[in-house]
C-alpha cells in the first residue's frame, strides 16, 4: 500500500531578523530624518531636488553679491551692506516658496494616499510623528537660512572686519533664524495638514504668508508716515508671521529691523515674544487636535 502524502517545508533562503527591536525613539528619529532630506529631495528622484536646490542657490546668491560688496568697499564702510539679522525678511519670497512647495509634500501626500495608518501601525504616537514633521522642516529652514548667514560671515572675515562684533552679530542672527524656521514650519504645517491636495496646499500658504505681510506692510507704513501713528503701526507688526518674528529678533536680540515700524516700546516687545511663544504653541496644539482625528483604518 503506497504511502499518504505528507507535507513538505521548502526553504527559500529568507532569514529572520535578530537584531533589536527598536522603539518610538528611533522611529521618530528617523522619520525626522526622512522628512529633512526629502524637504531636499534627498532619496528621492531628480525632479524632485531641483526646487529645493534652486531655492537654496538663490538663497545664497545675495550672500555673495553682498561678500564681494563688503570686500571692494571694506576700506570706506567697515561693515556689510546689509546686516545678518535683515537677511531672512529681505528674502522672505524665498522662504515662503519653499515653505509652500515643502509642508504639502510633508503632510498632505500621506493624508491623499493613506499612509498615515502605515506610519501608526509601528510603535509611534501621534505626537511623535508631528514632532517628527515639524523638526524636519525647521530644520530644512534653518539650514537654508544658515547657509547665506555663514557666507556672509566668512565674507566679513575677508574683508578684515573686526572678528568680535562680526562673530556676535551673526550668532544672534542665527538664533533669530531658528525662530524665523519654527514659526515658519508651524504656520506652514498646520494650513498643509488641512488638505489632501498638495496644489491647494501650496496657494494656501502662499496666500497667508504673502498676502499678511504685504497687507500689515501697507497698512505700517500708512499709518506711521500719512497717519503719523508709529506706535499704532507697531502693533500691526503682530498680523503676520514675517513682521512679528522681525519684531522678536529687533526687540529681544536688539537686532536690526527690517519692518516698516518695530514693536512699540518694552511692552510692545514683551507682547511680540509672548505672541511668538503663542503661535508656535499654537500650531504643535493644532498639529496634535488635526492629527487625533486622522483614521487609522
């Protein structure tokens, strides 16, 4: 009597894994990463890295303009052109662009095709992947504004500008940098986390970032020049993301203002640094409530 069939186990060459099994920690870490070098294009395709790097090249072209100026001149000014803390306000357009092309690629295209599931099937909170996101494109920020700050720096060297006023001006510039990044990134996550649709996400905050600060820069210089009413014009300052983190940098670092009119008096100040402090709050609070609702199904 021929024997019954019985089972047979092939093996088709797969390993099990048997390293550590890494926890919240690590995932967000490298979903910070992720999101920093694709904010560059970075591992992506290389349609996707030319805006990015475009971006950063005009960034930095100022910057050079600007190094060669202070070199021919340096005998008869003695300092920059323009100074450090300025930089970012004169090449707001700049920033908001990447802001606008960048937050949607963030957030949006994982709410349009439902990979937000996939990413809270591993051991990551909710909070941790908006910490993740919202570091990933401050950082990117950062470094594109850091990148022109340092050229103008090692420019100033060059040109034999004195090493101690030179080394302080631009490290204040580029603790107004980090909050330039931070409020930047918060404002522009949130208004991308409320679309699916990446286009619609880029008008959007482009339309909040240029249309505030041209407004509030109307209205300042209106109301201070035609109006005679500096202080009233300071407070306007507070009306757009651009003129506010201006009037943080001017009041709390003393540094050079860009603005039509800087924050009036001390306790204009005080209220541009508590305001600050509150739209950043405000955008990791709104970040956490968009991301509660998002299903994991």
């Amino acid at each position: 009597m021929p024997n019954p069939p019985s089972g047979v186990i092939h093996d088709i060459g797969y390993r099990k894994y048997d390293g550590p099994r890494l926890g919240r920690r690590q995932v967000t870490r490298a979903l910070f990463a992720q999101s920093l070098r694709g904010a560059y294009g970075l591992g992506r395709s290389a349609r996707a890295k030319v805006l990015p790097m475009l971006l950063l090249g005009v960034m930095c072209l100022p910057a050079f303009i600007i190094t060669v100026i202070a070199n021919v001149t340096s005998s008869i000014t003695g300092e920059l052109p323009l100074a450090y803390s300025r930089y970012a306000v004169v090449t707001q357009g700049i920033l908001t662009i990447f802001v606008a092309a960048q937050a949607p690629a963030s957030l949006s295209r994982d709410l349009r095709f439902k990979t937000v599931p996939l990413y809270f099937s591993r051991p990551l909170e909710r909070s941790d992947y908006v910490l993740a996101k919202f570091a990933g494109l401050a950082t990117a920020l950062f470094l594109l504004l850091t990148a022109p700050l340092l050229i103008m720096y090692v420019g100033a060297l060059l040109a034999e500008f004195p090493v101690g006023r030179e080394t302080g001006d631009v490290l204040l510039a580029l603790v107004g940098a980090a909050v330039f990044a931070v409020v930047f990134a918060g404002v522009g996550l949130v208004i991308a986390s409320l679309t699916p649709r990446r286009g619609l996400g880029v008008a959007a905050i482009i339309t909040v970032f240029a249309l505030s600060f041209a407004a509030v820069s109307a209205l300042q210089g209106i109301i201070r020049y035609e109006v005679g009413n500096a202080d009233l014009a300071g407070w306007l300052g507070l009306l757009s993301p651009i003129t506010l983190v201006d009037g943080f940098q001017s009041w709390v670092l003393d540094a050079s203002s860009s603005a039509v009119a800087p924050p009036p008096g001390d306790a204009g100040g005080v209220v541009y640094v508590l305001v600050t402090f509150a739209v950043i709050g405000a955008c990791w609070a709104l970040l956490n409530l968009r991301y509660r609702k998002v299903s994991v199904s």
